[in-house]
C-alpha cells in the first residue's frame, strides 16, 4: 500500500529544494520556478551574456528561433530579478518577437509534494483548465503540442492513477506513460522534479509572464493546503465564483475575467467527476447533454473515502 504522505523526491530519488530565497511581495509565493521563453528573430541575442538566462537555439523555431532559458531555478525575490532583467531584454530587443508557433513553459517544483498533493494539484487543474486556458491563449487549447487534458482523453485516464494510486508503482508509471504535449507536462517529475505547464502562448509581456506564475504558485499553495482531491472536488461543485476565490485567492478576478472561465467551468467539474470516479477508462459525456448536479459528485466522493 502507497502512503500518501509520501513525498515526491523521495519516490524518484531526487534530492529536495534547500536553498532559501527572500520573498517578494510581487511573487505569490517562495516555490521555486523555472522558466522558458521561446522567441523568433532572436539572432541578437546570442551576442550578450545574461546573469538569469542562457539563451538556447531552437531549430523548431524559424528566423533564428531561441529559447531564454532560467540558468537555474528560482523563487522570491531572485525570480524578481530574473524577471526585471528579462524585461531589459526585450526594451533592448524590440526586433524579437513571440509569433504562433512560440510558447512560455513554466515548470513548478514539486518535489517537495506529498502524493496526496500532487493529487490535489492535479484535481484542482483539471476543474480550472479553462480558466487556465482562457489566460494563457484561447487557442492553445487544441495546439498539438499543448492541448487540454481533457482534449486528450486517453491522459485523463493515466492521471486517474496518480490522483488514486495504490502503490509507488502508479505514481513512477503515471509520470512515464504521460504524453509531454500537453498544457500539463508531468514526465518533467522524473526529469526534473516540476510539474510543466506548457498552455501559455509566446510573448515578450513580462507582465503576462509575472501574472501567469503567480496563479500557478496560487494554485499550488491551495493544493497544499486542500485536504485531498475529494475536497478539491468539493469545492469545485460551488461553482466558477466561489472555486476561483477559493483556489486563486487575490487573482480570482484575473481568472473570471471576461466570463471564460463562468462558461466552461461546468464542464471542468464533470470532468472532476470523471478523474475521481472508478471507471478504468475517460469517457466524457458531450457538454450538451451533461445534467451533473451536487449529489453527482456526493456520491463519487463517498467512495473515495476507502482510497483517501
């Protein structure tokens, strides 16, 4: 049997984050990040040397396509920094650009994460995909290399056995079989200890950028604190209002921003209901004929108590 307050580094023998940073009011918490700029037009750039960043060729990318690259992770007031002078980058580079095919990576230390959590983080992404989505670029959605979870429905059924597993096997075989283009990458876990978020399109906006760390810390910092998935799921049932202000707190109104997130978020939660239930396979219903009501997911949750 799996304890599910074991923590992630301990399962794939990593070593845990020791470092310590001093926080930053500007970054909502001291989890350590990395980011992944992908720029075209970037032929300038390998001419300077940065103290944050290393700059990358892409071959992917066209005219002269790079990735600025954090040299290491960071948190608090050095992501900051970091931040500061990657704005300096683009003041300095205005011929640089973030065309359709460039996208911002961020990975999320998660090592530190019991199993139980990582399930929570997990639970909590899937009842705010959209929201997510609907921040990072609409039309990352059905990008082939970052379509939503429940746009690849054969990952929710692998996700299924990282949120209930029965034993350290699930967790290691979850992270391996996962496909890495997705809007959530979790084979980075064995890479490099973070969970990868790839849904966020290319821009030289470090404001967009700043933001779009600081509600992934945010999300993080309630699936520590969520008591499991099946609560995550409880909370998800209030609807897109009261989950937004619980789950983002001082960035709620970012993500109901516009409405997006308000439309989609039915839809998010009976995927909840899916991710939490027994069945072996995903098998999403059609949005249009889903009739979900509270005591739906009551009785999904009721089970769980016997694996949670």
């Amino acid at each position: 049997m799996l304890t599910r307050d074991r923590r992630i580094y301990e399962i794939f023998e990593q070593q845990p984050e020791i470092r310590s940073f001093l926080p930053d009011v500007t970054i909502s918490s001291n989890r350590c990040i990395g980011i992944e700029v992908e720029l075209e037009n970037a032929r300038s750039l390998f001419d300077e040397a940065y103290k944050y960043w290393r700059v990358i060729p892409d071959d992917s990318l066209r005219n002269s396509g790079a990735e600025l690259v954090l040299r290491q992770p960071l948190a608090g007031n050095d992501l900051k920094k970091a931040l500061h002078e990657l704005s300096g980058v683009f003041y300095n580079h205005p011929e640089v650009n973030a065309s359709e095919r460039t996208s911002v990576h961020v990975h999320v230390d998660a090592r530190d994460l019991t199993v139980n959590q990582l399930g929570n983080v997990l639970t909590t992404y899937i009842a705010a995909e959209s929201a997510l989505y609907k921040l990072g670029g609409k039309n990352r959605y059905d990008n082939i290399y970052c379509p939503g979870v429940s746009a690849a429905t054969e990952q929710m059924s692998v996700m299924r056995q990282i949120v209930r597993p029965r034993n350290t096997t699930d967790v290691i075989r979850t992270c391996n079989e996962w496909c890495k283009y997705t809007g959530i990458n979790l084979r980075s876990i064995i890479e490099r200890g973070s969970i990868e978020f790839r849904a966020h399109e290319g821009t030289t906006s470090v404001t967009r950028i700043r933001e779009w760390v600081n509600v992934l810390l945010t999300m993080f910092r309630y699936a520590e604190n969520v008591e499991n998935p099946k609560q995550v799921g409880t909370h998800a049932s209030l609807g897109a209002s009261a989950f937004a202000e619980r789950v983002f707190r001082q960035k709620a109104n970012v993500v109901l921003e516009d409405g997006v997130y308000e439309r989609y978020s039915h839809n998010n939660y009976i995927n909840v209901i899916d991710l939490l239930s027994e069945a072996k396979e995903y098998k999403p219903e059609p949005a249009k004929d889903v009739k979900a009501t509270t005591s739906d997911i009551e009785s999904i949750l009721a089970e769980l108590d016997n694996f949670i």
